[in-house]
C-alpha cells in the first residue's frame, strides 16, 4: 500500500467547459460556478489523490456571519457534497492552524474543540484534527499600528506542545462522550525529535490511534527522519500522518517508518507561484511555463503606456504570442519565430536585459522538449500545449493538478504503478 496522499482545497475548482480557443467562461459557469465548477478529482481518472484535506479556517475567511449550531459552506451541509467527492476519496478535516498562528491561544469560540469537533461531525468528515498551535520561530504583532516581528522563546513554544496537547485530551474526550463518527487524529508539535516522542507518548495514552506530525513544513528532510526514527519504537500500532510535506526523496524512508498519510500542495502550487519550476515531468524534470498575460492586465498596461504602445498594439502583440504558441504545437512554425513572438510581447513586462535572457532560455527549453506532448494525463490530453501557457486560472490551476498526477503516480508509488 502507497501512503495516503491527501490534497489540500482551498476552493480550487475550476471551470469544466471554459474555451481554450476564445478564452472564455462557459455560460453554465457563469450563471452558478459553485454548483458546475470542478475539482481534480473531476479532470482526472483516477483522481490524483486519496482524498482532500479541508481546513476550518475556510469558514472564517469565506463567511461573514458563522452559524456555529448549523455549519454551511457555500450552502452545503456536507462537505463531500461541497466537494463533489465520489467513490472511494476520503476528506480530513483540520483547523488551518497557520490563520492563527500569531495568536497566544487558538482563539475562540471558533476554534473551542467542542465547536471544532461539532464541524467535523455536523459535515460529514472522515477524519477530525483536534486543534493544535504551531510551534514556530517567529511570529508578528501588531503594535501601535505597525507588523512587529517577535521571537519566541523556548518557554513560548513548549506552552504550545502543551497547548496543543492539553486540547488534544479534551478532543479526544468529548469525541468519546458525543460518539461522534469521525475518526480523531491528534496532533504531536515538538522541538526536536526528543520533544516529539515526549508528544507522541502522550496522545498514545489518552487513546489515539492515529497521529498527526505538525511544524514539519521549514524542516529539513534528514530532521523529519530524524523526528521518525525517534518515535518509531511507539508508534508501531498508530498511523502517522506528516502536515504539509512532501519529499519524493524520502517517501520510500517514511513508508519504512511507518508512515500512512500525508498531505500537501507544493506540486500543485508551484504551477503558479515559482519563477521556473512550473510544470513537472515523471523525469523529476521541471520546466518553466510560459508566460502570456492577458493584455487587460493592470500592470502590461502601465509599462506599454510608458514603451509608447497603445492598448490596441498591446492586444495585436498577445494575439501573436498566442497564435504563435497554438502553431508551433501543431509544427506549423519554428522555435526561433516563436520564441520572438513571445519575447516581443515579454518586452513589455520591463526586464532587465539578462532577465530576457534567461526567460528565453527557459522558454526554448520548455518549447524544444514539448513535454506536454510525452504526458499521459487527461489534462495534457486534453489542453495540449495550453497546459504550459502561464495565463489565468483555468490553464495555471490545471497545470498544478497536472503536477498533483504526476507527483502521486510517479514518486508516491515508487514507481510500483508503472
Ligand atoms: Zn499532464
């Protein structure tokens, strides 16, 4: 058995009928995109993942007015169906410990256990993370008006193991006393593999059998082995859940150890927010996506106002970019024409001669390879070199769930799948 691999959803859903070739949003979308956009698990058969970890702290970002007695998110009563989760996909339930992670306590009475564990069960989860605080380095105030930055010392922290295993104890408790279904998952922070175990201990006797490692995401690889190989003697009857990490590297170490779940978004998210590594291939190459601005961007507009481009040229030069791209796929047109197609409209985002540079050679890396072209993927299947194209929601958010696929079918399994 592979290690459960659970994706975080930050409302991550896309339109399923968007237009690739006019670039524009299905009317079904447009009249109601909570009911007919799609997740991941809807693009692509199998889904990616084994299931998807939801945070609490969604709650308090998405509503205005929080009706503690009847929880709702978006309308919906039941987050499989908010998720439109079929089969066999589980979802985990967690508070998002990081929107409070500058507070001295979880604040409540949201994050009280006894509203935490109400969600889990009134929703319908499978698993239930009781409310840990994470142990961290720093974290900022506001004082006077103004973000301090304040470091926290050995004492702080130890009063948030304590915190976070003070209210695992009541959680697990009141789980017990209400027979909720859920299965409770109880959280062990700690400050070096020592402290861990110290955690691990302690939640084995109050009843867990499953165990979440939190304050894992800054760590390095060897020190998360570290922490296991320290708990390893305790945990031979519990599962073990790792927040928030994954390392290709190391999955086979954390399965030996005893590993069953983990969870993160690091694949899908890098799709989008790194400046080169942005489509990943069963190779464990990266490469960069390429980048097409709509040309009604804010920004695009300011600097060609200031190059002596009218918004007319800005929109010739994107049409271009574009038609030159959908060419080259089909080999209609050569690398160089592309590239210059490309770089023209660049231009005008204002880089420094040697930024040019480099953006070329990444472009012509990722255009020679065409390595949307060698995936087997649904999305690829389907997008072609749309995949690849650094433009809107619809193509950077399929180009993560991409990267999801390919991460989970070819580093999760040890490549037992192939
Ligand atoms: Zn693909």
């Amino acid at each position: 058995m592979n290690i459960k691999y659970f994706l975080p959803d930050w409302e991550d859903r896309l339109d399923p009928k968007f237009n690739f070739k006019t670039d524009c949003f299905s009317p079904e979308h447009k009249k109601n995109p909570t009911a007919n956009d799609v997740h991941a698990h809807d693009l692509l058969t199998p889904p990616p993942y084994d299931g998807v970890l939801f945070s609490l702290a969604n709650f308090i970002k998405k509503s205005s007015s929080l009706d503690l007695k009847n929880p709702k998110i978006r309308g919906y009563t039941d987050i499989k169906k908010y998720l439109k989760l079929n089969g066999t996909l589980q979802v985990m339930g967690d508070c998002g410990a990081f929107s409070y992670i500058n507070e001295d306590i979880p604040p409540e009475p949201f994050f009280s256990i006894e509203n935490v564990a109400n969600f889990y069960n009134k929703l319908n989860f499978d698993y239930g993370v009781s409310v840990d605080h994470i142990v961290t380095d720093a974290i900022q105030k506001i004082v006077n008006g103004e973000k301090v930055k304040i470091i926290l010392s050995k004492k702080d922290k130890e009063k948030r193991i304590k915190i976070t295993l003070n209210n695992a104890k009541k959680f697990l408790k009141y789980h017990r006393k209400q027979k909720f279904d859920f299965k409770p998952i109880g959280v062990a922070q700690g400050l070096n593999p020592k402290s861990y175990k110290k955690s691990v201990e302690k939640l084995i006797d109050y009843g867990y059998e499953y165990i979440a490692l939190g304050g894992l995401v800054q760590k390095e690889t060897s020190e998360i082995l570290a922490i296991l190989d320290e708990i390893q003697s305790k945990t031979k009857n519990v599962d073990i859940h790792l927040f928030g990490i994954s390392r290709p590297e190391a999955m086979r170490e954390f399965k030996e150890f005893g590993v069953t779940s983990f969870d993160s978004a690091s694949y899908f998210r890098k799709a989008f927010l790194e400046s080169n590594k942005n489509y990943f291939t069963k190779s464990g190459k990266w490469y960069s996506a390429i980048r097409v601005p709509y040309s009604d961007n804010k920004i695009l507009n300011e600097n060609a106002k200031k190059c002596g481009y009218s918004q007319n040229d800005l929109e010739k030069m994107e049409k271009i970019a574009m038609k030159s791209l959908i060419k080259y796929d089909q080999g209609k047109l050569p690398l160089e024409e592309t590239l210059n197609s490309l770089i023209n409209y660049d231009k005008i985002l204002l880089r420094r001669q040697e930024k040019i540079e480099t953006i070329q050679e990444r472009y012509r890396a990722t255009l020679e390879d065409k390595p949307w072209k060698k995936c087997d993927c649904d999305i690829c299947g389907q997008l072609g070199i749309h995949v690849i194209i650094f433009r809107g929601t619809n193509r950077n958010k399929r180009r993560g769930f991409h990267n999801v696929w390919t991460f989970n079918r070819y580093f999760n399994g040890f490549h037992e799948k192939e």
